[in-house]
C-alpha cells in the first residue's frame, strides 16, 4: 500500500498525474470543488470516459435560486461563468475551441454525471476528490479544485497543499463525509439542469445580434447603473404622457434620455446633433421634464430666436403644445449685457438670475470665446457669475450644431459652465484636469492639420488623439449626424431626408454692358485705402501713445500677453477691406450704398477737423477724461475708444481721409451707373426663379428661398422682384430680422389686425404652411408665399422644409454657414423627393478670388490659440493664413460638386466621429427584454454573419475580436477609449484592417453587420462549421486572434515610443504585455 504524500502541484507531484494513474474503467469519482470547468474535462476526457459514475458538489452556491438578487449576480459573476474557464485558462480559452468542448463535456454530463450545489456559502469550503476503485480507491484532500489550474495543469499563482492518500481503509472516512453531505437536502439540491442548460450557451450557435449587443454589454458593463430607460427618466413624472414627448421620433427620445443622464451625472450636457435633426423639439421634451419636477427654467437664445421659444409658452393659435403648458423663461444673448428695460414681460432690472434650475443655452457657440475686454462685465462672465454660480445650483443644457469650429478648445468655455469653472470636475470619470486634456488636444489637433492632404483624414486624427479628449466629449456631449439617422434608425417611422441634386453653381457678370471695372481693379483700388477713419489711434502723436496704451491696452492669459488696441485697428481695416469686396460680390447696390456711407463719414469728420473747435490747452490728459460726459463729444472723436482731436497728427489724418474719399467716389461714381436693367447678376437670379416655378423639381412646389449675408441686398432684391412675381400670382417676402420684414401676399380684410407681416415667425408660418402648421393657425388663409428672400436671421434654428429650393445669392466663406442654410430645407421627413441648392460664385476661378481676398486683407494681428492651447494674442505668420486659406478653398470646391453635411467638410473633425452615446442607447433598449441573457452570457461566445452589399467594398472576410485585458501594465490605456476592452478587425489573410484605435468606426460597422440579423444564419454557419470541424479544429481563426494581439502590443509599443518624442509622453513601458494570455477573448464576429 503507497503512503500519503502531500501535491502541491508544482515540485511536489500534480493532481492530474493521480487522476489519470489511477482512474479506471468502472471508477467512481465524488468531487467537492468550488468550480467545474470544460477544460479541466477536456485535459481528462479519456480518462472520464471509463467512469461509471460522476458527482459534483459545488462549494459555492451555484445555479441555485437565491432571494439575494446581488448575491446572486456576484456568483453568477464568480462561479457559474467559470465553467467556461477561469483567470488561468485564457490560453485555453484563446484557442478558440470553447463550444466543440462545452458541447462534448455537456454530452458525457448528460450521460454520467449527477451535480448538486450547497444552497448557502460555507465558510469552511471542503474539497476533495474520491477515486472509488475497491480496495485501491484513492482521495484527495484539501484545496483542490475541479479546473486546470487547480489540477496542475496550468500554471498560477495558486498555493495548494493537498494530501493524497491511498486504500479503502484510509479513504472509506471521506466518501462517508461525501455522502451525508449528498444525501442533507437541506444543505444541497440538484443542479444538474441549470448546468446543462448554461453549457448549452457556449456550444448553440448564436445570432449576429445577440454577439453585437454581448459585445456592448461587456464593453459598457460599467454604466449599466444607468443604462435603463426608467433609472434616467422618472416616468412617474409624467414625461411620457406629454404631447412634446409622443411628437418626438425614436431617436430624439434617445437623446433626450442620454442628456437627461449626463445632466443628472455631471450637472450638464451638450446636445450637438446635426442641422435638421430637431434639436429644439429634442430640448422642449428635457425641460418639460425638469418643469415637471418643479424646477424653474431659463431658456438663452439668439434674439433673432427668441420667437421659437417664447411661442410654446404663450396662449397662442401657433402653440402646437399649448396642452403642456411650458412655462420656463426665454432671455436673449445680448439681455445679458443689459441692466434695465424689458424682455417680453419680463424685466431686466429687477429679474431674479439666480434662481434658476436648469439654462437652456440654444446656440451655445456663441459663448465658445470669452473676450477680453476693461471696464465692463461681458455676456459670458454675467452668465457664469450672475446665473451658474450664484444661487441655486443650477443645471445647464447646451444647444449646437458646432460646438467645435476650428480650434480644438472652442468647447472649453462651453464645458466651463457644466462644470462652473471647476477644471477637476470630471475627475471620477478619469479626467483630472479639463484644461490639460484640452491643451494636449490642441497640441495634437495642430500637428494633425499640418499632414498632407492624404494622410489628414478623421482616422489618422483617432489614432493620435488622446484618449481623455474623446472621454471629455463623451462623457458630456451628444452627436448625431444625419448619416447615422439614416443607418441606425427606421426609416418608416422618422421619413426620408430628401435627395440631394448636384448644387448649380452660377457665375454672373456684374454688369450687362460690360464697362463696370473687373474685380481685380476694383480690389487694387480697396487695397490702396487708408481706412484712417477706422484707425484714429495710428495718428496719435509720438508722446500722447503712451498715455492711450495704458488706457486701453489690457493684459490676457494670466498677464503673459497684451492686447493691444492699435493691433485691433489694424485688425479692422483688414476687415473693412474685405467687406467692401464682399460687398460687392453680393450686389452693386450694396456695394454702392456702403461706399456712399463711408464717404459721409469721412466728409463729416474732415469738416469737423476743419472747424478747428476741439483745442482744450495742454494739460488734460485721455487718462483723466470721463468719457461718459455729453459735454466733451465735441473734443473726442470715436465710439468706445475715443481719442482727443487735440492729441492727434490732423494734418496727416486729414491727407488721408481726403486721398480716401477721392478714391472711394470713383468707385461709386462707376457702381452707380449700374441700375437694375444692368444688373446681369439680378437679372440671372430673376431667369433662375422663373425657370424653377415654371419646371418645378418637385410637383406643384414652386418655393425658393435666397439667402444673401446683408439686409441691403435683400432689401434691393425685395424691391427690385416682389411686384413683378406678384403680377403673376407668386408671392414674395423678406425677412431680415426684427421690424423690417414684409410680404406681398394679400390679406383679406378681416386679418389686417391679427396678421402683422413685419413679424418673421408670422412671414414663416405662410411660406412653410405644412412644417409650421399654418392650417391650425390661420385656417381660412388659402393664398402662400413662394418667394423667400432672407437674411442670415433665418439660417439657423428654423424649419422651412415645404421649400425645395434655396439659392445662396452671396457666398459666405465659412462652409458652415452655407450647410447651415441648406439645413432649413433639408430636414428629416421632408415630403419633397428632391432639393436643390443653387450658388453664385463671384469668380470661377476659386483661387484667384481667394488671392485677391488675401491681397486686400493685408497682414492681421487676430486673437489664436497657441500651440499649448492658451489664448495667446499673436501675429499670425503668413504660412499659416496661406495654410487656412488653402483649407477654406478646398471646403469651397468640395461644395461646388455636392452639398456635405457639417461633419463631411474636408478638413474637419465631428463629435460624431468619436462619442458612443448610440451604442449606449441601444443596449439600453435592448436591455429592457434581455437583459438576464446578456448578464448570464460567458465570455468566448460567437456569430456568423454575412456583408451586406453596402459593405461589400469596405468589409473583406475576416474576424471581429472583442478582448479584455486582465494583465498588464495599467498605462496602455492611454490611447485606448474603451480600456480594459480592445476590438480588432482583420481579415482572413491576416491585415489588421482596423486596430483598437479605431473602435467608434468598428463598432459603427459592428452594428451594421449584426443589428436586424436576430436569427442564425444557417447556410453560413454550417460553411464554419465544416471548415473548422464542427469546432476541433479553430487553428485559422487562433492565429488569426494570435496575430491581432500581436498587432495590437505592436501599436502600443509604437505610440509609447512617439509619446517619447512629445511634450509631456510617458507611454512608453517596458514588457507593456506578455502576450494572448494577457488577454480575454470576449466575443468574436466571424464575417463571411
């Protein structure tokens, strides 16, 4: 008889080596282990397969029905997911041949084994393994588990100590103690089937989209605090009842509960869906939810906005939501710079700014710059200090289609005020200082727009950004691009968006005779003006500047720069000079008109300069003047800064303004020679309209709307076409903000006092009768106006989608601008088929437009944003202006061949590109039905799915894997937005197609490849299976997994020695990885 030894699985022999001496034909195996695993069966399957009987008894409460539901997840957690492998199996794991080995382990359980579970925790734990064998059994005892590290078969950390011992005499003790522990009902009960039906989950095939949202589940396991639809809303509210709630489309209600989320975590949001997405309806839906909670609310807008919201809280025909009796408070921007006067009914000097629960800011880009200015609070530090800071703590909600313009940091502002100033707000998140991650986003966003062309796409900007970037904005933004609309959600309930035709670009003459000078001549003749009378502070004498530095001058960014006012002049007569032009590419009218205002001023202050009524001796200094008192206006000549007539060089300042003038009244002279029979550029605009009414692109819509950048221009247009449209039939109007607006279309009588024309919401409301809802304010009203011409009043925050045809008359050279405009008509539901954009260009030839425009602006001193991301107040470099007219000009040309949407111009850079609100949302949705399949769910699981046509070119055969890392140094998820996670795609000859640093686009893709696909896919999934042997055989598919990880410590290895050659890098780590057994596989996709 063999003595007791003791097995520690290491030196001191192994447990496996004793089972597999001493198992038998006929043998009889009683196991206490905490855990069971397939491959602890699988080292041992030979050997199993010769027992007569098998029982198992979990240590831990396993598969047993708990009233402890946290309990209960813990061990779901802990022991039941085990079965699949443990910490110390993910080799195993990792060859991929999980379900042939669940499906054969399940099959021998199914036929030998009985399994029991002890219904409540032990703290004494007994293991043992009993061999019964007659008088050869065997047992061993002590910390043994029943998995391939706790039989020695693979290496751990483990401590075992077990004693083996040998013969019936000695072991007979604990087969008795294993049967009076099977045999207590009250301590155990049978498991069996829920066992067999857990293994079942890791052989059955499964559906794409079971793997997709798997692959969610674990990847955001983290929020799933929040991640269901009544944590965030509170329907006891009664949010769900409300008209605004059951007017919004699916996707508007999934914004409205990921921003009621953010601001419920992190005491704000920014909402930055596309234009046309309806962000104000998306915004109506959270604050009638905050008002339903008692909270007063203050909604900011755009004054030329004001009407948009002020409407839903009136008694008024045009309230389609007056049964939800909003009752929040609608300020405008600039009433932040006032002090008295009234807003509405309510009154600026004595309103409470304090008391507010939640602000509502309706374009927030507005506020991205906080200028520096002296003597007087600015509209941004009265909102911070008078409403966000003061009072009740108050919650804050954003609203823009471009919070981000053309500097990284344009959002901190916007950020400052959810967070109120605190830059370590977000720290629980994993961002310790806002400013930093913003600075370094600066930093990378610079050295990113100096690559060529080529290489300066969105996905070489992920994969050098910092990850805390893409956190910050995730964390507090929501981005949705129409294109992501018009993928991920049904098209049946939403509409379509229309079809978007070719833009006609137009490129009309000036004048019709021909004599009107070319533009080039007239822009030499810009360029050659002085504009002194812009610039008074450059004719200060030599000793008085130092007196006017000190009074205006002012220091910026902690006082490391100055701002100086002279440079502002500077700045503005480049400006100037650049209207002037753009003046006159807009209309000679306008044109002619500004020339004949400047030349007014200039001759009005020549004549004061000749009066000679301004000496005031020699001892008063600008210093000690009140500049507020009336009777000194004679003395000084400007507005905010002034300067004393007496301390100037007037013979050199009036040399000057008279060369100007005499400059300035030839080119009028010329501009007013060109009336409207001349006017080649309004008469192509008039055969342009009449061609649209009599061909209509869509049946029976003969609507047009011209957007021109200045009220002059419209005004000249509305005269020059209104009466004659309107003698055939077609109504025309003009709205170019507050008062001047106007309209053709009769109105009977009995309207005369209830319709005003001069109000826009008013003029809009007959214009797009359909999307306004003009039949259930005006219900007798039969006559509309189809002719628009508008001003920039309207370019933003207006719904004009009847219309399916807009003419830009003058092009604004911020692309954004002209999509913004496009954006009034091309909007979700539309019931046009088809829109048309229409652009009049002043020159063919882009480049030497843009050269020209450069010429005339000469050098500028502007406010930048330093490479460290400080506001640094600096002279720009000639390189760089080139640089950024050469991105503006590329912006232009894409625009001429097709109308993009904001987040397609070249050269730019969208939330949407980076944030994973949607995939949040849909494991929300999905979670409502599933969500003990998802928690249940082990990892290792897998679908086939196929590529859709659409993805054809895009998606070669190959594997999605999704995988955590378990060991490691923790530094590797500096670049990595979903650490501890990676995903990977590639294809089946081994490129990485998409590396980790890619994730938002893989599972972008993810979604297309699965979502929908809820059945299994049979034709594909019996192509797997005989191409890998029902699963033996997954040799293709580990080294495909084998080389993915490879690629991905390669990555790392490759960003942590670039973050060495940057400011501040530290990735760099030796042995960042061992390798595969650093990782878990979670799910793979195999796509066909």
């Amino acid at each position: 008889m063999k003595l007791p030894k003791i097995i520690d699985n290491k030196r001191n022999g192994k447990v496996v080596t004793e089972l597999k001496d001493n198992i038998c034909n006929g043998s009889k195996l009683s196991i206490i282990s905490a855990y069971f695993t397939i491959y602890a069966y699988n080292e041992l399957k030979k050997e199993l397969s010769k027992v007569d009987k098998f029982r198992f008894i979990f240590t831990e409460p396993s598969f047993v029905k708990s009233d402890n539901e946290v309990q209960r997840e813990f061990y779901i957690q802990h022991n039941e997911n085990n079965i699949a492998g443990n910490e110390f199996e993910m080799k195993l794991r990792n060859e991929m041949r999980q379900s042939a080995i669940a499906k054969e382990c399940a099959n021998w359980l199914s036929k030998k084994a009985e399994i029991k579970s002890l219904k409540r925790e032990n703290p004494a734990q007994p293991r043992l393994i009993h061999i019964d064998n007659g008088n050869d059994s065997i047992c061993i005892n002590g910390s043994v588990d029943f998995t391939t590290d706790g039989l020695g078969i693979t290496s751990s950390n483990r401590i075992d100590s077990n004693t083996c011992m040998y013969g019936n005499e000695f072991t007979s003790v604990y087969l008795q103690m294993f049967d009076e522990l099977w045999n207590n009902t009250a301590a155990v009960e049978d498991v069996k089937e829920q066992v067999l039906q857990h293994m079942q989950v890791l052989y059955k095939e499964n559906t794409p989209e079971f793997i997709y949202f798997i692959t969610l589940y674990n990847v955001f396991k983290e929020y799933l605090g929040e991640l269901t639809e009544d944590n965030i809303v509170k329907t006891k509210t009664g949010i769900k009842d409300t008209l605004i709630w059951n007017k919004l489309y699916k996707f508007q209600r999934d914004g409205v509960i990921g921003a009621i989320d953010k601001i419920e975590k992190y005491n704000g949001c920014i909402i930055a869906d596309s234009v046309g997405l309806g962000k104000t309806f998306t915004a109506l839906a959270i604050i009638k939810y905050y008002e339903l909670r008692n909270d007063r609310v203050l909604v900011l807008t755009p004054k030329k906005l004001h009407d948009n919201w002020s409407v839903y809280t009136q008694n008024d025909k045009r309230n389609i939501f007056a049964s939800d009796r909003f009752n929040y408070d609608v300020l405008n921007h600039t009433d932040l710079s006032r002090t008295s006067g009234y807003t509405g009914d309510i009154s600026l000097a004595t309103v409470n700014w304090s008391n507010y629960d939640l602000v509502v800011i309706d374009e927030s880009h507005n506020f991205r710059n906080n200028p520096p200015v002296k003597d007087r609070v600015t509209r941004y530090e009265r909102l911070m200090n008078d409403i966000i800071k003061s009072g009740v703590k108050t919650k804050v909600l954003m609203l823009s289609a471009t919070p981000v313009n053309n500097r990284m940091t344009d959002i901190k502002n916007q950020i400052a005020f959810i967070t109120e100033g605190n830059d370590k707000a977000l720290a629980d998140v994993g961002i310790t200082s806002i400013e930093q991650v913003l600075k370094k986003a600066q930093t990378v966003f610079n050295r990113w727009s100096e690559l060529p062309d080529t290489k300066r796409t969105t996905e070489s900007f992920v994969e050098m950004m910092n990850v805390d970037y893409f956190k910050l904005l995730d964390t507090l933004t929501i981005a949705r691009s129409r294109k992501h609309i018009e993928k991920y959600y049904d098209s049946s309930e939403i509409g379509k968006f229309p079809d978007r035709r070719k833009p006609e670009n137009v490129y009309a003459d000036i004048d019709t005779l021909g004599e009107f000078p070319a533009i080039e001549k007239v822009n030499k003749q810009i360029k050659h003006l002085s504009l002194g009378l812009y610039s008074p502070l450059s004719y200060v004498l030599p000793e008085k500047r130092a007196e006017y530095e000190r009074k205006y001058d002012m220091s910026v960014g902690s006082g490391q720069s100055v701002f100086r006012q002279a440079d502002r002049e500077t700045s503005l007569i480049g400006l100037i000079r650049v209207g002037l032009l753009k003046r006159m590419e807009s209309s000679i009218y306008s044109f002619a008109l500004t020339l004949e205002k400047i030349l007014g001023r200039i001759r009005n202050t020549i004549s004061i300069i000749d009066s000679n009524q301004y000496d005031i001796g020699d001892n008063m200094s600008i210093e000690d003047i009140d500049l507020d008192e009336n009777d000194l206006d004679s003395l000084l000549f400007g507005n905010k800064v002034k300067v004393l007539l007496s301390d100037m060089d007037l013979v050199k300042w009036r040399q000057d303004l008279a060369d100007d003038a005499a400059k300035l009244q030839l080119l009028l002279t010329d501009a007013r020679k060109i009336n409207v029979e001349r006017d080649a550029k309004l008469l192509e605009l008039k055969r342009i309209i009449e061609n649209k009414i009599e061909n209509p692109i869509n049946p029976g819509n003969k609507k047009v709307i011209v957007f021109t950048a200045f009220a002059d221009t419209a005004n000249y247009l509305y005269d020059c076409l209104s009466e004659e449209f309107k003698g055939r039939g077609i109504y025309s109007a003009i709205v170019t903000g507050a008062g001047n607006n106007r309209s053709t279309l009769p109105i009977g009588a009995q309207y005369k006092n209830s319709i005003r024309m001069s109000d826009l919401n008013t003029v809009l409301t007959l214009f797009s009768p359909k999307s306004k809802e003009c039949a259930k304010i005006y219900p007798d009203i039969q006559n509309e106006i189809d002719i628009l011409i508008a001003t920039d009043c309207i370019s933003e925050g207006q719904n004009l989608q009847d219309c399916d045809y807009l003419i830009n008359y003058d092009i604004h050279w911020n692309p954004v601008r002209i999509i913004q405009r496009f954006g009034r008509i091309d909007r979700i539901g539309s019931t046009n088929k088809e829109i048309q954009l229409v652009n009049f260009w002043a020159m063919k030839e882009l480049d030497k437009y843009i050269n020209l425009a450069q010429r005339v602006k000469g050098r500028m001193v502007l406010l930048n944003v330093s490479a460290t991301g400080e506001e640094d107040y600096i002279e720009e470099t000639e390189s760089k202006e080139m640089k950024d007219l050469e991105y503006r000009k590329k912006q232009l040309e894409q625009l001429q061949n097709e109308v993009v949407d904001l987040e397609d111009i070249s050269g730019g850079i969208s939330i949407t590109d980076v944030t994973f609100n949607d995939f949040k949302t849909d494991l929300m949705e999905y979670m409502k039905s599933h969500r003990k399949q998802l928690s249940d769910a082990p990892a290792g699981l897998y679908a086939v799915t196929r590529t859709d046509d659409s993805l054809r070119d895009t998606f070669k055969p190959g594997v999605i894997f999704a995988l955590r890392q378990i060991k490691g140094k923790e530094q590797t998820k500096e670049q990595n937005s979903l650490f501890p996670f990676y995903l990977v795609y590639i294809t089946n000859d081994g490129e990485v197609k998409l590396s980790y640093l890619q994730a938002k686009r893989i599972l972008d893709y993810y979604k297309k490849l699965c979502c929908g696909k809820n059945e299994v896919l049979a034709d594909l999934v019996a192509e797997f299976n005989a191409e890998t042997d029902e699963g033996h055989n997954m040799k293709k598919y580990s080294d495909l997994l084998e080389a993915s990880i490879q690629e991905l410590i390669g990555k790392k290895q490759e960003i942590g020695v670039a973050s060495l050659f940057s400011r501040g890098g530290t990735a760099m780590q030796t042995s960042l990885f061992d390798g595969i057994e650093d990782f878990e596989l979670v799910t793979f996709l195999v796509i066909k």
